[in-house]
C-alpha cells in the first residue's frame, strides 16, 4: 500500500491554503509577459527595415542586431522562469 505523499508547502502555507485570487494574478502577470514578449519581435522585425534605411546598415549588420535583440530575450526568458518557479502559481 503506498504511503500518502506529505502536503506540499508554498510560502510557508499548505498548497490547498493558497488564495485563488494570488493564483490567478501570477497567472494574468506571466501570460501579460509572454504577450509583451511577441509583440516586441514583432515590432523588431517590422521595424528593422527602417533602421536599415536611416542608419545604412547592411544586411549583416542587421544580422546582428535581431542577433543582440534575441539573445536579450532568451536572458530575460531565462530569468521569468526562475521567478515563476520561486513563486509558483499552482
């Protein structure tokens, strides 16, 4: 016969004990992210025309600018998921 499994703690409360309300905040707080995430791509790639032309890149050089602007993004990624393990909305 298995054993129960002991009751998870989040911030020093028992799981069942967490309000739904702090629950779906966080979960409005990550999708809100993730959505400001996509947009900023998208402008990026609609915007990298016009920088090219204003300031006479080439297309290597814009290369590197997506290069520098994901590589950013994966940094930050990196970071909101730690955060949204530390703070663990289910």
């Amino acid at each position: 016969m298995p054993l129960p499994l002991p009751e998870v703690q989040v911030d020093g409360e028992p799981k069942a004990l967490q309000s739904p309300t702090r629950k779906l905040v966080l979960l409005v707080i990550f999708c809100l992210a993730q959505f400001l995430d996509g947009v900023n791509n998208s402008s990026l790639l609609s915007a990298l025309p016009a920088l090219d032309n204003s300031m006479g890149m080439t297309s290597s050089q814009s290369t590197w600018v997506i290069s520098a602007f994901q590589l950013t993004f994966a940094s930050f990624l990196l970071i909101s998921g730690r955060i949204s393990d530390v703070y663990n909305p289910s």
